[in-house]
C-alpha cells in the first residue's frame, strides 16, 4: 500500500503520522520538548533538539504493523517560524540556536528600521511592515550583537530547510518560508530583494539561493538514514514550509477566498489570496499550494486559549483536571450562556503578552473593561471568550479591507472547538457560519497530504476520508447587532490606553522616568 509521511516541527513538540492514498491516518507519533528562554523576551532552540525529535517520531510511525516503510513514496516537513532561521558553518553545523517566532529581543533593530528606511518601500516590495516577529530584524540581531556568530556563519536556514538537510543533503528554502522572513523577501518577484537587503546591511550571500515551491522534491532521502529507517533509498523529499499555512492546507484551504481560524494557545486566522496592502498591518507570504499563483495572508492573536486558561488559573482552579461536578469550564458555560452579549457591560482586551497583528505592539497589556461589583465569575469567562474573538474579527476586518472576497462561512480548528459557546460567539461576531472538523486537523496533516500530491499518491482536487467537516453554528441577526456596537467600542480600547499601557510597561518601568 502506497503511502506518505507529515512532520510537523512545532514549537513545543514534534508530530509525525502517515497518510494513504485516501488520506486517512495510518499511524501519529509526538514528541514534546522545551523552548530556551535565557532572559526576558528570549526565545531560542537548537535544531538537534528538532531532528532527535523527527527521528523518533519516524522510527514510532514505522514500528505500528498498519504501516508498511517500504511503501512509503515520500515525506514533508512543515515546521514553526524559526524567524532567524538556524546560523550553520561552511559544514552545515549549527552555530547558535534558531531565534525563534517568539523572541522579541530585536526591539532595537525595529526601532532602526523605522526611523532609517522608507517605510512604504519596504511595505510594498515584501507585502509585510516591520516588527521583531519577523526574522530579517532578528538576523539584524545576530549581525549587530553576535559578530563572531555572525562571521561563522554561511547559511540561515528555517527549520524545514535545515531538517531536510538532514534527510537529503540538500540546501534548499520554500517561498512560504522564505517570505514570512519578511523584509528581504519580493513578495511579487518570489525572489530575495537586493534593494532590502542592501537597504538593511544583510548579505545576500548567506541566504539560500534555490528557492523552490512547498510542494516541490528538493531531493532524495539519504541511503543511510533510508537504511536505519526500513524506508526505500531516495524517495522523494518535499520542501513543505510555515506551520501555520500546512495547517491551513489540512484544513481544505485551497483556492482564493477560503479562510481558516486556528484557536489554541494563540490564534491565527488565515485567508487564501492573490494580493496585499501591508498597511493593512497582516503577514503574507506565498502559500504552501499554488506557491506561484497564491498568497497566505495570516493575523493573529498571541493569548487566545492562553487568554481562557489564565482566567481559570486565576480562580484557583487546574484547567486540564475535572472533578464530579466536570472541569471548570464545564461549571463556567452554562451559566455564561444564559448572559447576554456583552456579558452583561463587560469588555475584555486579550493582549497578556502585547499583541500580534493588526496592532503589533509588544507593549500593549490586557484589561477587562466596565467591571463592578456585579459582575461574577462567568461574567469574566464569558467576557475572554468575546474578547478574544473580538481580536479574530480585528484580523478578518483588516482581511477584508485588502479587497479579496472572504467565503460566507468560517472553519475554525484547534482547542477552542470544544467550546459550543464559543463556537456560537464566533458566528455571532463575525456574521458567519462556523464550521469545525469531527477529527484533529493539523500541520502535519498538511505537510503528508502536500507529499502526497507531489508524489502521486493523493489527489487534492479529490474528496479526502481524513476528515468530517460539521456546521456547528449559526449567527443570530439580534445577537450580531449587539457584538457590532460591542466590537466598535472594542476597537476604540486600544488607542485610548496605548499611552498608559506604555507607562505602566513592567520593562518600560524599571526605568527611572516612566512615570514621569
């Protein structure tokens, strides 16, 4: 029986599992492990932690007697933001750890950009702005802070560039990858922009120099690792790309229009498009299907599971135990149901640990808004859960406005699907429909159906058995009206107390003339 294989490097573990022909999974396998934070803002991995992870998730995968290793055509890696991308020598050793999505040490790097750069021009030829998210400030980082790293170094490669090193020999970056880096990448090109890099004192010769499609064979899988795996010599490695657009692909995210609503610990919504106004304050880069052709546009929200498990830790309670009576949240929904929207005069900003898009601001703090003493537990409860989808609106506005048509209905996948509350929230504030997926739609589901396409084994454009798609809820027009007014009020929060969220910064106050 003919299969493929999905990795799915994350930031807190690694997942493989193998697909057949009708997409239905064979055998899955994690393997967790820690992010490095040596100081406040610091986030960083070393890729060996990765690529133990990989081979024990392959060597889990093609132990279960369903799974056949000499059948299997090829494999695809999809993997996290690695930002800065891995530092490796001349013999593709790492150097220095990856500088990951969540490291905002470049702060001092976005300042410069701002004040130095045309800021139109960067907006317009890499369709992205600037923040310390993005990896071309991080680079600047390891440039201005790291110089012996810096001289060592002859490639950054993101995550999947550098594991499928490991599997095939070969050095290689997929667009997606490629263009979230932001700031070098011409995003109309599908080439690096020598102006930018000139612009922001980056070497060009340290970047790799074939780009090639998601969906493409960068090469063969190595004869030696085939032979400690069981798997056949040279099967085809796939470029796979950003985590979040394979999750996106699993989620039948294929052609313009289509969007989807990733809700776990932070929130990512995405949306299918062939153009983007960077203004909009969004991240787009080339889609991991149809690279050539299409873009995935993406916002998010850093706490939005986070935003729900810090309440209920507030309250004294474990949110992943249950007791007789059910687990928090099941004692919570009933009775935060019964409120109307708005909970009752209550309004919650979700920004715990500053905010992603569209306000990028790592100083921006969270707050509930109109709270009294009336207000009890499930008040509070209800009010996260508003807020936080509040934020998702934020991003499918900011979507909107770059012009491309949204379809009528919004697939939401992760954690927040357990919720009917939620779900019903999510209908009602963004006016759409809201369907889920009976079974766990992920990342590395994406990367093995995206191996399946380039190999043969699976036809996209063909209905697939690994999944179920459900309506889970409707809006209510009466429930709609009242989260319109409640979401303009919203959208006037964070530009009045920008100022005091500022000030009251705990980085911003350790300084003598905060309050001044």
């Amino acid at each position: 029986m003919d299969t493929v294989i999905g990795i799915d490097i994350g930031t807190q573990s690694t997942k493989a599992l193998v697909i057949d022909r009708h997409g239905r999974i064979l055998a899955e396998h994690s393997q967790g492990y820690r992010v490095d934070t040596p100081r406040p803002l610091w986030a960083e991995q070393w890729p060996d932690v990765w690529w133990e992870a990989v081979l024990a998730c392959l060597r889990a995968c093609l132990d279960v007697p369903e799974v056949d290793p000499r059948g299997v055509q090829g494999l695809c890696v999809s993997s996290l933001y690695g930002g800065s991308g891995v530092p490796v020598d001349a013999d593709i050793r790492p150097v220095h750890p990856c500088l990951i999505w969540m490291d905002r040490r470049a702060e001092p790097q976005v300042q410069w950009v701002r004040e130095n750069l045309d800021m139109a021009r960067l907006e317009t030829i890499t369709g992205n702005g600037v923040d310390s998210y993005y990896g071309f400030t991080k680079m600047m980082w390891l440039k201005a802070e790291r110089p012996d790293v810096w001289h060592q170094t002859r490639y950054l490669l993101p995550p999947n560039s550098y594991i499928n090193y490991r599997l095939s020999g070969e050095i290689a970056i997929d667009h997606s990858s490629a263009g979230n880096i932001g700031g070098i990448y011409d995003l109309a090109a599908r080439r690096w922009s020598t102006e930018m890099l000139d612009a922001l004192g980056l070497d060009q010769d340290k970047l790799p120099t074939r780009l090639v499609a998601s969906g493409a064979a960068i090469g063969g899988l190595l004869p030696s690792l085939a032979d400690s795996l069981g798997l056949a010599a040279d099967i085809p490695v796939v470029a796979g790309g950003v985590d979040a657009a394979m999750a996106t692909l699993a989620a039948g995210a294929t052609r313009p229009g289509n969007h989807v609503a990733m809700i776990g610990t932070s929130m990512c919504w995405g949306v299918i498009n062939q153009s983007v106004e960077a203004s909009q304050g969004l991240i787009s880069m080339p889609h991991v299907l149809n690279s050539d052709r299409d873009l995935y546009t993406f916002g998010g929200a850093l706490t939005a599971g986070a935003s729900v498990s810090w309440f209920v830790d507030m309250l004294g309670s474990d949110s992943s135990t249950a007791d007789e009576h059910g687990s928090v949240h099941d004692r919570l929904e009933p009775p935060a149901r019964a409120l109307p929207p708005g909970a009752e005069g209550l309004l919650f900003l979700p920004y715990l640990m500053g905010e992603r898009s569209p306000v990028w601001d790592a100083r921006a703090s969270a707050g509930f808004i109109g709270l009294s003493l009336y207000h009890r537990r499930h008040h509070l409860y209800r009010a996260v859960l508003e807020g936080v989808t509040f934020a998702l609106r934020h991003n499918m506005e900011a979507g909107k406005r770059q012009g491309g048509a949204l379809d009528s209905h919004l697939i939401v996948v992760g954690g927040a699907t357990r919720s009917d509350l939620w779900m019903q929230i999510i209908a009602d504030v963004t006016r759409m429909p809201v369907y889920t997926y009976r079974e766990n739609v992920e990342a590395a589901l994406g990367a093995a159906l995206l191996a399946g396409q380039a190999t043969g084994v699976i036809d996209l454009d063909q209905p697939m058995q690994h999944s179920t798609l459900l309506e889970r809820a409707a809006p209510s027009e009466t429930a709609a009206r009242q989260y319109d007014a409640l979401f303009s009020l919203y959208c006037q929060l964070y530009p009045a107390l920008k100022p005091i969220m500022h000030r009251l910064n705990i980085n911003d106050a350790l300084t003598d003339d905060a309050f001044s």
